[in-house]
C-alpha cells in the first residue's frame, strides 16, 4: 500500500476540481459579487454537515476582509433563528446536491421575505439552484475519496469559491492593510500598524542624571534603573548623552580610569534619540535594529527626556520591524 500515492492523487485530484472551476468562472460570480456589494445588511451563510462546516469558515473569512457575516444553521432557522434574517441582508447558501431537507424547507420563506440568494450547488436543476438569484456551480468529476463518496474535492473547491468571493469584495472595496488590521488588533499585522511608542515606552523612575554627576553615582543609577544605562541632562534638563554598560567596560580599558571622574566623559554623546511618541513601536524598533542600539531615549520638542523605549519591550509586547 503506497500512502505517498494516495496522498499526492489526493492533491491532484483537488487541484483539479479547482483548475475546472476556475475555467468555468462566469458572470454570475460577478454577479454574486455585485449582490454582496449592493447588500445593505449582513451576508448570512447557511448549509448542513460538511457544507455547513466550510460555511462557517466562509462567513469568518467575509467578516474579517470588511464584509459583515455570520454562520446560520438551517435546522436552528427553522426553530426561531430566521428571525435573525431582516430585510437588507443577503443569503448564501451551500448544498453539493441542493436538496438538503433542513436547508431546502427555509427557502420558501427566505423569498417570502424577498432576501436575495446566492446558491452554491453542484446541481443546478435542484431545489437551491432553483430559489436562487445567483447560482454558483461547485460541482466536481469526483471526489478524492476513493469511493468517491465522502466530500473532499468538493468541500475544497467550496471552500476555494469563499475564499475567492472574498478576495474580490477585497480588491472592489479597496481593502487594504490598515482595514484588515482594525479587524485583528491583536494579530501580528494589528500590533505593527496600531501600537505606538506612547504605547509601550517607560516613563517611571528613569535612570537619569545631571552631566556633572560623577561616575561612581552613576554606576547606582545605572543598577536601580535596570536598564544597563543612564540618561545624562545639561542644566537645561535636556538630554545630551548617553553611558551604557558598554561605555562603562570600554572605559575600565583606559588607564586614566576613576570613579571619581564625571560619568559624561565616558559617555556617548548626542546619542539617537525620538520626540514623536505618535511613531508607530514598529518603526521604531527599526530605528533601534538600524542604529544598533537597545534603548531610545524619548524627548519632547524642547529636548527634555519623557520616557525611554527598551528593544526588549517590543519584543516582549510581539513587534516586529519587517
């Protein structure tokens, strides 16, 4: 028994079933798409077992690409839930044969109600295909099952129509990245284009220092802000350097080294810093990657520091730069 076989016949057999649905697209996928674009209300998608199950994909995949959706089981609409369907919305509904009992006896009153209906049928003389405004065909040659039986090739190319319906709403929406990310404020995509530096930078208890403070205090300074470095003001109040546990190893190396020297003769001055804290984390993780450094002190426009963001807090908060 060779399983690799029956696995790759398998994907071909799928890949087929979608490459004829494909050279089969007609106008009445545009129309489909014209009737979900018109639709004042929500896009409601119903169907029963396997048909169902990939409905329920489809209508969190419609809401999460800017069309309001949700998942109706026919047997519930049948008990009270068609009450969830007003006027204004729209009906898709999926059935390889068309003639789903629990299905079939909510489609009188779906048009009693004048909502419009897109049927994804493999049978376009059944029931569905005959209440049907929009008819899409997702019949396939056979299945991928060897008895050719359970559906498989057909769920696939069901769930490959979904996904293209919505792919197209995307494009005639002029969907586009900021308007995925509202819908996933915690997904990867959310956290890159919505936190911002105000979002994640310290701004308690900084390690900062005058520029005539002395190294050994400094050293304290730099152990209680747990952060490997201090912040170093003029008279001002404003930020012109920088002393890192780096600065302070390189610094042990010179033979003039003290304590007693001014922590600012070892330090880095006029270091990078950022006064727009409207920055997105992402960006300035960037900076941070670029500039080869760990912290970024946070200025306001004078110059005084208000916080400091630490590259282990956007890692630790998920952001990534690219």
């Amino acid at each position: 028994m060779d399983l690799i076989k029956t696995a790759k016949e398998t994907f071909y057999t799928e890949a087929q079933a979608l490459e004829r649905a494909a050279a089969r697209l007609d106008k009445n996928f545009l129309d489909a798409i014209d009737l979900i674009m018109r639709t004042k209300g929500k896009l409601i998608i119903t169907g029963v077992g396997k048909s169902g199950l990939v409905g329920a994909k489809m209508a969190a995949t419609f809401a999460s690409t800017g069309t309001s959706s949700f998942f109706l089981h026919p047997t519930e609409a049948l008990h009270g839930d068609l009450g969830m369907i007003s006027k204004g919305d729209t009906l898709l509904a999926i059935s390889s044969s068309g003639e789903s009992e629990e299905l079939t006896k909510i489609l009188p009153h779906i048009k009693r109600f004048e909502i419009p209906l897109i049927g994804l049928t493999g049978n376009p003389k059944s029931s569905l295909a005959y209440y049907s405004d929009v008819f899409l065909d997702i019949s396939v040659e056979k299945e991928a099952c060897p008895l050719n039986v359970a559906p498989t090739a057909s769920t696939t190319l069901t769930m490959a129509i979904g996904d293209a319906l919505a792919v197209a709403l995307m494009e005639k929406r002029g969907f586009k990245h900021e308007d995925f990310a509202s819908f996933h404020p915690g997904g990867t995509l959310g956290k890159k284009l919505f936190i911002k530096i105000k979002d994640l930078m310290r701004t308690e208890a900084l390690p900062i220092i005058q520029d005539d403070t002395i190294l050994k205090e400094a050293i304290i300074t730099m152990s209680e802000g747990k952060l490997g470095t201090v912040l170093i003001v003029d008279k001002e109040g404003k930020f012109c350097a920088l002393l890192s546990d780096g600065d302070l190893r390189r610094a042990l190396m010179q033979e003039s080294f003290s304590l007693d020297h001014l922590a600012i003769d070892y330090a880095t001055r006029n270091p990078k810093s950022y006064h727009d804290t409207q920055l997105l984390a992402s960006q300035a993780l960037e900076i941070i990657e670029n500039e080869r450094i760990q912290l970024l002190p946070i200025t306001n426009k004078s110059g005084k520091i208000i916080g400091v963001l630490h590259i282990h807090d956007l890692i630790n908060a998920g952001i990534k730069s690219k």
